[in-house]
C-alpha cells in the first residue's frame, strides 16, 4: 500500500533526522489529523519486543520498506512491527489493511444512506402527488354530484309538467301540444350525462418515477430470475424460412440466400418477414429474458400478441409496424423503438451485445435494459389485453436467447 505523497516527503525527511528528532518529529505529527501527516491510528496494537501499547504511529518509507515510528522511542526496526506484520520488509502494515476496511464500509454505509434519503424524498414526492390527484378526482366527483342533482330536479320538474298535461288536457289540445311536447322530450335529452367523464379517474402518471422504476428494475433483474426461465426457447413451427435455427432451440441466423427446400406450411410460421417468436405465452406476473445480440447490425427484439399475423408482406406480420407488436430495433447503428409504425429514436452511447427485457405484467410494464451495465434503454407503460410471446427479428448475424 503506497503512503500518500506528503507521508512520503515526510517519511524521507525523518529518515535523515537522528534517534532524538524522530522521535520528536513523531510526537508532533501524532497531534495533526491523519488526512494532513500520514499518521495511522494503532492504538490497541502491542509492541512484540516491549509488549507495551503502541500509541499513534507514523510508518517511515525508507530502504525500500515501511517502519514505524512511535511513542515508545525506539528506532524504525523489525523489532516493532505490529503484531500480524512479517519481520521482512515491503509488506503492507496491518493498520492500512483496518484503515481500507474501514473506508469501504463508511463508503457503503454513505451510499447506503444516500439511497435512503433519495427514496423517502422520493416516497415524499409520489405520496404528496397522489393525494393532490385524489383530491382533484373527489373534487370533480362532487361536481358531477351537484350537476346529477340538478339534472334528476330538472328531469322530475319536465315528467311532472308531461305528465300533468297528458292527463288533464283535451284531445284536441293534445293535437295542438304535440310540439310542445316534444321539445319537452327533447330537453331530457342527455340531461344525466357526466360533462367531464375523462377527469373522473385518476391520473396514471401521477405515481410514475423514474427512480422506483429503477430501484424496482434493477432488483428484478439482478437477482437469481435475471435471465427468466431456462424453458423460454424459440418456437421452431414460427420460425421464418429466412432464418435458421439451432439444434437447442436458443439461437436464429439470418440465412442470406432462401434454402432450396420448401418447409411445409404451417400457419404459426411467418413466411415472408425473417421473424420468430418465443416459446413463451406471458399473461401474468413478471418475466424477464436476455438476448444476446452479438455484432449483429439488424435485429429486432421485443413482444406480440399471439394473435398476430403471420402471413404475408404487409405491416400486419412486420413487428414494430403494427398495434399488435413492440420492438426495440437496431438497424446499421441506428436504435429506435417501434410500435403501430411509429418510431421513437434512442439515444444509446455504448452498443449493447445483451439485451435484457423485463415484462411486469400488474403494472402493464415493458423495459428494456443493457445487461453489462444495467442501463435502462426504454421503458413502456400500456394496457396489454391478451398473452403475449417473446418476438425477434434478425437480417444479419445471429440472436441468441440466453440462459
């Protein structure tokens, strides 16, 4: 462990002073903080040869070894060595072994802590929006309580003016009426209808965070279920005539020239874009699988709906292009994210050879993340309606579903 420079400049300058003036030197430097002289704390520590406490020590770079000066007196020698330290020299003192223990375990201890305080300003936050939404939500419904009120007032004052004038008037004056009652029809014409039905519900991106999202991503996906289940595999009766799959089922290449021989048709496989879906119908709870993407230049990874079409060339079976379909898709360095045909650029700095998503289906969540580093790429709120299955596409190279 390397001393820092002032212990350095400081160690050289005491190693030319005599036995009196070291011992002085240390005594003075044994009042100064540790940051400003180097000074190591070894109180509790013994010396071998005296079996006496050590007190404050500064360790002396010199010939090439470390030393310790110390209260006691004596000269820099094996003789005083910390217990624990090997009389032979160049070897790290124990005190920096404690002093390195300690700061990582206050570093820790601080991140610890600031991710503490970031989650209860955080929980303050969503907490405080939430309740100003309810509020809002309880404020609209008392308003649609007083205009019901007022159209049910209204309603009883038109059916009892109809009914008083069907029962006491003459048929003749019924004839001559027949307008009159008519607009009196016509005004209890949409008298009950809410007029701001759309404000009713709450908001739902006033629970929406950025932070939690992550938290709660990152503690999905770091832990034992990161890389799903070891049965999620591509379904060979979808897999286009444009790719070739592998023996175990986990990996498609693009196959730049059609094969000569013709797959028997089956209505499950795409038989003009070069896709291929998953073994896996999701409809509940959380599921998480990673592609590995290698140095592919066109690919697309993503969900469907098991519904969607398979035949054809149109944007009906093209994923990305249609409602039914959504895809992170790369194409000669370029990523974007698809869905109805509308493209969403991304900003992405490290290419990503893994691709994980994660499909939290409560929360009707869609992520996607880089495996190496954990960044979120594109995260995705929208109500899912029916199972969906794992989708990709590939133009060059290869995907791999890893396990």
């Amino acid at each position: 462990m390397k001393a820092p420079a002032d212990s350095e400049c400081e160690g050289s300058a005491l190693s030319a002073l005599g036995g009196a003036e070291k011992q002085q030197v240390s005594m003075a430097a044994a009042t100064t903080t540790d940051t400003e002289s180097g000074i190591f704390s070894g109180e509790g520590d013994l010396c071998v040869e005296h079996e006496s406490e050590l007190g404050l020590v500064l360790w002396d770079r010199a010939e090439g070894g470390l030393f310790p000066l110390h209260r006691c007196g004596l000269l820099p020698g094996p003789h005083c060595d910390p217990p624990g330290r090997q009389s032979g020299r160049g070897k790290e003192p124990a005190g920096g072994c404690v002093l390195r223990r300690t700061g990582k375990r206050e570093q820790v201890v601080a991140q610890i802590n600031a991710a503490r305080e970031a989650l209860e300003e955080e929980e303050q936050r969503l907490l405080e929006e939430v309740h100003r939404e309810e509020e809002r939500v309880e404020q609209c419904l008392l308003t649609q309580r007083a205009h019901w009120s007022q159209a049910l007032e209204s309603l009883s004052q038109t059916r009892s003016r109809l009914v008083h004038m069907l029962t006491h008037a003459a048929d003749a004056q019924l004839v001559t009426s027949s307008q009159e009652i008519a607009e009196r029809v016509e005004e209890t014409e949409g008298v009950g209808k809410p007029c701001d039905t759309d404000k009713l519900n709450l908001n739902p991106k006033c629970g929406d965070s950025r932070l939690l999202r992550g938290l709660w991503a990152a503690a999905v996906l770091l832990g034992p279920n990161a890389y799903g289940s070891p049965h999620l595999k591509f379904d060979e009766r979808t897999v286009s005539p444009l790719l070739s799959l592998s023996d175990d089922f986990c990996t498609v290449t693009f196959l730049h020239k059609r094969p000569s021989q013709v797959l028997c048709y089956d209505p499950a496989r795409f038989d003009f874009w070069p896709n291929v879906l998953g073994s896996l119908s999701m409809s509940s709870g959380t599921h998480s699988w990673v592609v590995d993407v290698g140095q592919s230049a066109a690919f697309k990874v993503g969900i469907c709906y098991a519904s969607l079409e398979r035949k054809g060339s149109g944007s009906e079976a093209r994923l990305g292009y249609n409602s039914q379909s959504w895809v992170l898709s790369h194409y000669e360095g370029d990523y974007s994210f698809f869905h109805a045909g509308k493209k969403v650029p991304l900003q992405i700095v490290k290419r990503p050879q893994r691709i994980g998503l994660l499909l939290d289906w409560p929360t009707q969540t869609l992520l996607f993340y880089e495996v190496d580093s954990g960044a979120v790429l594109y995260t995705l709120n929208h109500p899912f309606s029916a199972p969906l299955l794992p989708a990709c596409a590939v133009t060059d190279c290869s995907v791999t579903i890893l396990h």
